[in-house]
C-alpha cells in the first residue's frame, strides 16, 4: 500500500484487521478479494461496501452480528436499516466475575449510543485448559484442582496385554485346533475339508500402585488419591496401596461409586498420612505379605514417590530388586522429575534407580497423559506373527497356495 493509493481503500484495507483483532478470522486470499471488488462497486454507496466486505469477510453467519457492530463504528455512521435476519439471540446479562468475550459481545446490539466495549484479542494465546494441563500440581488454586479431577477423571487408560495359556480358535491363530480339524473330517466321511487355527487369549495386565502420602509428598497426596480413583475405575484388575512409615491397602475403599466418599474413606483409613517415608520397609511389606496375591499374571507395578527416604537405602535397593524381578514391568513416578534442573542426588532415588524399568515424572496432566500412552505401548502384538510360523510349519509362499 503505497502513498499513491486513495485514503479511502487504504481505509478499506484497514478494515479486516479490525476483524481480526475482534477474533474473527480473515485469511489474505479474502483480503485481496474484497481489494480488488472495490474497483467493481461504487465506493459512494455505502450498502455496496458494506454488502461485498460481509460477503467476501464473512464465513460464519455466528459472525454477521459482531461483523455489523465493528462496521458501523468503523465508518461512523448512524445505523443503515437492513435486510431482517432471523437469528437467536443470546443473553444480554453481563458476568461480573469475567470480563467480555466474544461471544457477549455478539449479544449486544450494535447501536451508536451503546458505551465502548473492550474484546479482549485471544488470537495468538493459549485457552484456559492448555495452561492447566501443563501446571504443575502442587501449585494449583482451590478451582484448578476441581478442575484437574474433572479432567482426570475424563481421561481414558489403556493397558498393554498379555497372552494367557488358553487358546481359542482365530483365523489368523499360530497352531492348528486339531479338535475342529477332526470334528470337520467326521462329518465328511473321514476327510478333512479345511485347516482351523487358534491362538492364546489377551487380557489386560493387572496393575498395581503403591503411592506415597508422607509429608514431602503431602502436596500431591490428595490428588494422588484422584489419580488411584480414576485408574482404579477405568481398568480391571487394579491394586493400590499407600505408604508412608508403613503399608495400607485401600483397593475396597476406592471401589465406592461416589469419588468424594471413596477419597474420603480412603484417607480415613491411611493413619500415617503426611508422616515420616520409609519406603524400603514399606515395599518389604509389599514383598512379603501382597507379592504373591497381585503381582502374578504379569503385573505392571507403578510406584509413586520423590525417593526422600529416611530409612537404610541398602534395604531399598534389596526390596526393589525383588519387585522388580517379580513383575511384568517396575515404573517409579517421581512429581519431582518434572522441575527443570531436577537431579536425583538423594540417597533413596540413588538406590532405586537400578532396579527401576522406567523413571518418569508425575507432577500435571500432561505428564499423565504420557504415561497413559506409555503403559498402552509397553509390548506391541505382531499381526502377521501366526500367519509366519504358518509359513514356516507348512512352507507357504508369500502368496500363498
């Protein structure tokens, strides 16, 4: 736009980023459109400008109300009676708790007399729920934790599977089912027809959690419980335990349907909550008195903790190297991990880390939402795996015979 361009297109060329700032999106290729029909229209006649820029501005007929009020201000006018437009209105009440947005503001009518409305321009900022996903959850106000359980409690867990020992037929099984192979050949005169297969059932891996509520974790500890909850209804099979100076089962308490009595139940039955943290007495009591009950089938164990332990880390090391060698997979979940410089010098995390399959942190939603696509990636069935040993069992080509 050169100084040879009339004052009254480049007032024209103004106009869109008005739109913009107003949080209606106008792209150049509509920019350059109404340019150029400008030089088709009379620019004397206001309801040619105003008609050709809502057509070619205007993708959204939710925009035509806001589109009209920033017009009329733009060119400072009284208002030109249009053509009606039956549209729903919506209330015209104003949140005192919030200040205007869009939507509000297309509420309004848009007359001369209305006071000046300030819209705030979210065109290159981040939405409310972007920003709580990645705040960490120990600095969390009272109506961001309420809104991080409903979050929690939305989001969807998937666990890797396992094969069992039982199998069942399957077209695409890695065994013949001799027993339909025979029951086929005695129904035509002792001469099999076809091959069946079978394959080994998947189930879902059980899953054991054991988190600590002492009191270096006290500010996760309440929300660790969500997090328990959530899991504890999204999957089958599900253990969890809490430990501070010692070992509490709270899988029955946690199984109630109302969030707010199973947390509360559980908390009441922890006894040793924001108290000392002696994890490796704690995971010798896991060993010895629940390892043989809910570590079989190839359990995924998780572990929650920041690794401050006040007891001998020798034991710790010992008790995890047992864990370990008893589960399918040992993940720690350190909320500490997720701080920026964060190291793990403390005597407890040292002794941990060698018998740890995964380290990975737990301190906001995105951080759960990486886990969640860890454990569902944990072992990736073969597809084509039955149909190889197929091959080599019976010696098919690539096409088959």
């Amino acid at each position: 736009m050169n100084s040879s361009t009339p004052p009254f297109v480049r007032n024209c060329l103004l106009f869109p980023r008005m739109l913009r700032r107003v949080g209606i999106a106008v792209g150049l290729d509509q920019v350059l459109a109404f340019t150029q029909a400008l030089a088709w229209i009379d620019l004397s006649s206001r309801d040619q400008v105003y008609y050709s820029a809502r057509a070619l501005l205007i993708c959204r007929v939710e925009h035509i109300r806001l589109f009209d009020a920033v017009f009329q201000r733009f060119w400072r006018a009284e208002r030109v009676a249009l053509r009606p437009r039956s549209m729903r209105r919506a209330p015209r009440q104003r949140s005192s708790e919030r200040p205007f947005t869009i939507v509000t503001f297309m509420a309004y009518k848009a007359r001369m007399s209305d006071p000046a409305i300030d819209v705030l321009d979210k065109a290159e900022t981040a939405s409310d729920q972007e920003i709580l996903q990645g705040k960490d959850f120990s600095t969390l106000t009272t109506e961001e934790l309420a809104q991080i359980r409903q979050l929690m409690q939305a989001m969807v867990w998937r666990i890797s599977l396992r094969e069992t020992r039982r199998r069942r037929p399957h077209r695409g099984g890695d065994s013949l089912h001799l027993a339909a192979v025979l029951r086929d050949a005695a129904r035509h005169a002792g001469t099999p027809t076809r091959l069946m297969w079978r394959r080994r059932t998947l189930k879902q891996r059980p899953v054991v959690i054991i988190a600590d509520i002492s009191g270096s974790m006290e500010r996760y500890a309440r929300l660790l419980l969500h997090f328990l909850y959530s899991i504890a209804h999204a999957l089958q099979r599900v253990e969890c335990f809490v430990f501070g100076t010692r070992l509490t089962r709270i899988t029955g308490q946690l199984k109630v349907r109302n969030i707010d009595q199973a947390i509360d139940q559980a908390a009441r039955e922890v006894v040793d909550w924001a108290g000392g943290t002696r994890i490796g007495t704690s995971v010798q009591q896991f060993n010895r008195r629940w390892s043989r009950r809910v570590l079989g089938r190839g359990a995924i164990v998780l572990l929650i903790s920041d690794g401050w332990e006040q007891g001998d880390p020798r034991l710790l090391a010992s008790e995890l190297r047992h864990l370990q060698q008893r589960c399918y997979r040992l993940i720690w979940l350190n909320p500490l991990l997720g701080r920026s410089g964060y190291r793990p010098e403390v005597a407890g995390m040292q002794a941990a880390l060698a018998s740890v399959d995964d380290f990975l942190p737990i301190h906001n939603l995105q951080s759960l939402e990486v886990l969640a696509q860890h454990l569902g990636r944990l072992n990736v069935r073969r597809t084509s795996r039955g149909l190889m040993k197929r091959k080599k069992l019976f010696g098919y080509t690539h096409a088959g015979r």
